[in-house]
C-alpha cells in the first residue's frame, strides 16, 4: 500500500493538486515522451474519480500535480481550505491488480484542536 495525505491550501481547492514526487512510482508508468498519465480513484462511496496527473515537461524537478478531474472532485465533495486528502494505491495479492481509493476529509475544530471526518 503506498500513497499520500495532504492538507489543501488554496492552489489545491481552486486549480490543481500538487502531490509529492514520491506518489509519482505509484501511479501507472508514463508513455515514452508523455508527461502526463491517467488513473482512476474510487471514493467512500465506491463513486469512480478520473484524474490526471502530469509534470513539467522540462527541468530538474517534475513538480507533479493532479489537474484533468481534480476541480470537479473538489467541488463535489465541498472541499475548502484546510481539508484533508489522502490518494492510497492498493495491490490485490491474488490477482496483482492495482486500484487506487481517494478520501477526502473535513477539517472540524473542536475547543481549538483539529480532527479530521470522513466525507
């Protein structure tokens, strides 16, 4: 199981998702040349997301972010500043396919300390 969590910061709930550079060796490979790759996610509600996520096409570093699909899943789900994401790839041992879950989380401040809810 490999993947990522992620507060949102303004960029992340109005235009894209940058992701760690890490998450890029979970997702499917990228075609010769591409600099971007699509995956789908499913959600706590079993509700399939389409996503993609591409990087710079030149430079040293390939700053990763999820564009096509992301916005709608940010408006859907209701997400704001402060809210929580997490990307999880997962391998079924038996059958060595690979599916990805996406859940996102509300940030809910009780007397001063922040927990996060599932959506």
């Amino acid at each position: 199981m490999k993947g990522f969590s992620k507060i949102l910061r303004k960029t992340d709930t109005k235009n894209r998702l940058s992701v760690p550079i890490r998450f890029l060796k979970s997702l499917p490979p990228f075609k010769l040349g591409s600099h971007a790759v699509e995956f789908e996610a499913t959600d706590e509600k079993g509700e399939t997301w389409a996503f993609q996520c591409s990087t710079r096409k030149s430079g040293p570093y390939r700053k990763p972010v999820l564009t096509t699909g992301w916005v709608a899943f940010v408006k859907s789900k209701k997400l704001e500043i402060g809210d929580k994401v997490r990307f999880v790839k997962y391998k079924n041992r038996a059958t060595a396919t690979i599916s990805y879950k996406v859940r996102a989380e509300k940030e809910i401040k009780i007397f001063g300390a922040i927990f996060y809810a599932l959506i």
